[in-house]
C-alpha cells in the first residue's frame, strides 16, 4: 500500500506555479508537499494529477492506496487520520481529503470524490492551498515546522568559528555546508544551511531561514524571514518573506519581499519588486481561476510562473503575477499580469516557442542541465492551450 496525491480541478487555482507540476510538488517551508508526506508517514508516495503532466511521476502501481488531496498540509493530526482509513473510508471536510481504496481492476482516469468511499469520517481543521500567495503567507509556520522535523534527534555540523551567531541551538547545518564570515540571527526562528550550501562572506541573514542543497547566498546580502531558497539557487541584495522554488536567481542587488518565484527563474541585476501600496492599502492581486481581483493583505509582492525572466533594473508592481516561460523587460513599472509565454511588456508580444526553449536550454546549461522531452511536452501543452488568453485589465 502508498499514498497517491491527487491533484483535483482547483489546481488551476494555484497557476501560474501549477502550470508545470503536480500541486504536490510545490514547496512551502523547507519541502515540498509530497516530500512532507513521505517523512511523516514513512510510506511510498505517488501522484494522479493531470494527463499533460502525468509522464513526469512513476506509474501509480496496481492495488489498494490511500488517495490524498495533494493540496492537503499534512500536520500530525491529519497524518495520523488518514493512516487510519480502513478499505473504503474516506476522510472529509466539505470535501474529500482523503480515502482508501482499491483501483485493481483498472487505472483511475478521473479524480476520485467523496461518492467512491461508503464509509465517511468529518473532520473540522485541516489547511489546504488555495492560493499561490498563501506559499509566502504560511511560510513562517511551516519552515518551523519543517525545521523540527528534518533535524529531530540530530546533530548540526560545527558553526564555523569565522561566523558571528545569536542563538545557536536554533541553527542547523547540514554536511558539506560551507559557510563564510556570515551573520546568523536565529533569535526569531530557526537557520537551516542544506547539503554543500554556500554562504559567502558578509552575509547577514535572520530566521526563520532556509537554504536547501547546494544554494549559495553571495556575499554581503541580507536576508528576512521567512525566507526559503530552494535547491540549487542563488539568492542576493536584499529579501524577505520570499520562496525561491528551485533553481532559480535573485542573485544581485535589489529588493524582492512577500513572494514566491517558481523554478528556472532569473532576476536580472537592479531587479525590485514593490510589495506594500504607496496608500498603505490592501493589495489585490488577479487570479486566473476565478476570474476576478482578489484581496490578499497589506503586503504582496510578485508571484512568478516556471522558467520566467526579467531584465536589469525592472521595477515590478506591487501584487504582480507573471505567467511561465515570459522575459520581461519594460520602461517603468510592469503590468500586474502579464500572461504565460509573454516576450517584453509593452504591446505583449508572443514568445515564440523555439526561441523561448532555446533560451530555457541557455538557461539549464548554466546549472549542467538541459530541457527533457518531458519538460518539453509540458512547455508545448502551456503555449497551446493557456499561453493565449486574453488579458485583463488590471488596476
């Protein structure tokens, strides 16, 4: 038996981040998703998400499972629920959460719902994303917790006696770290330096913080809570309350705050984003799937899809969304939405799909890497069927 994330029909809710992944694939705290449910349940865990996307995870295997809402954020109490399910039962809220049952028979081609389960059980608190700004907003909570969970009963390697640091027992180091001449202020949350992570010299950083396995701070860069930057990127100038997902750069100067920027991403030099009105008052932000503005807080930067870009010194506005795969250059300030496969701003020119995996591929090379088939497909999916929707008017 395993658990199977399955993404439903509001994973269009969390686009652009979704675009290119299974909803349980999206990072918040230190992990991702999926990677939350196997250290605390201790099970295999596969995906059903979409079929454009279903060729990025292994075949689910024939047999009984435990299918969760893959937009579920697991905590002990949900955890040990769902790993109570007999043959049958399902868990719900107003929806499903999860169930156990078994697809022998055959594959499941559809998402499974409430209907499928005879037995019921109710619970009240359970957390779900729903939106891509709640990565940022519900940062802090789960960094912590993560943090527990990823150095309960073990050791840090030594701080570096080179490095000035306030609260210690809170400032975890994992092996093949390196950190240089670095201030480290875990005084109001935790410090978690990943596998062969380098922080360069003077570097000022404050928790609740992470850097996960091989992401590099350049030097003199100074860094807020909660803050995540994720595998392989690299991060610079000034941030806070930011997850870069995965190999992405913010790695000059300039400000980037309350904002979650997807994988592939690169922000060029002098890059800032604005993330609190000029009025002080509440930022709305568009989302696609409901098709309307909706009101987030006083604070909310940018939120970036997958394989985007912008050039030197863009000046971006406050609670702005950019789609997958764009490069973003414009005289002042940049539109609040700017749609997936978008080159420049002014007049949103198409990018033109070769170029556009051209360019990706100059990207990957920097990081040893190189566009699969796979991502491609995805990609293609993206540019015929989203990357020409109309866009709104965002004031």
């Amino acid at each position: 038996m395993a658990l199977v994330l399955f993404d439903n029909e509001e994973r269009s809710s969390l686009f652009p981040l979704s675009h290119t992944r299974s909803v349980s694939d999206l990072r918040i705290g230190i992990l991702r998703i999926r990677e939350k449910w196997e250290l605390l349940t201790g099970q295999p865990v596969f995906v059903f998400t979409e079929s454009y996307l279903q060729h990025l995870y292994p075949a689910i295997p024939a047999g009984e499972h435990t299918w969760v809402d893959a937009a579920v954020l697991p905590d002990a109490h949900i955890v040990e629920a769902v790993l109570q399910l007999t043959p049958g039962e399902a868990l719900q809220d107003d929806r499903l959460i999860a169930g156990r049952i078994d697809f022998s028979a055959g594959p499941l081609h559809t998402t499974p719902t409430i209907a499928l389960f005879s037995l019921h059980k109710t619970v009240e608190t359970v957390k779900r994303l729903h939106y891509p700004w709640q990565i940022f907003l519900w940062n802090d909570v789960y960094l912590r917790n993560d943090f527990t969970l990823l150095t309960r009963n073990r050791v840090s390697q030594p701080i570096p006696p080179d490095c000035r640091v306030a609260n210690t027992a809170q400032v975890f180091i994992e092996e093949g770290a390196v950190i240089e001449y670095a201030t480290l202020n875990a005084t109001e949350g935790p410090i978690y330096i990943g596998k062969n992570a380098l922080v360069m010299d003077g570097a000022c950083i404050r928790g609740p913080f992470a850097m996960c396995e091989k992401a590099v701070i350049k030097m003199g860069a100074k860094i807020y809570g909660a803050t995540t930057i994720g595998p392989y990127c690299s991060a610079g100038g000034e941030i806070k309350n930011v997850v870069l997902t995965a190999f992405s750069n913010k790695a000059h100067d300039g400000y980037l705050g309350d904002s979650v920027i997807g994988e592939w991403c690169n922000m060029g030099a002098g890059t800032s984003n604005s993330n609190v009105k000029n009025t002080g008052g509440e930022v709305k932000v568009w989302h696609s799937y409901s098709d309307k503005m909706i009101t987030v807080g006083i604070k909310c930067g940018l939120v970036m899809g997958d394989y985007s870009r912008t050039a030197i010194n863009t000046a971006i506005n406050t609670g702005s969304v950019i789609g997958t795969c764009c490069n973003v250059f414009s005289e002042g300030l940049t539109p609040r939405l700017i749609p997936d496969f978008v080159w420049g701003t002014r007049g949103l020119t198409r990018y033109e799909f070769d170029k556009a995996l051209r360019d990706i591929n100059n990207w990957k090379k920097m990081k040893h890497q190189s566009l699969t088939n796979e991502e491609t497909a995805v990609l293609k999916h993206i540019f015929e069927h989203f990357s020409q929707q109309t866009v709104k008017h965002v004031s």
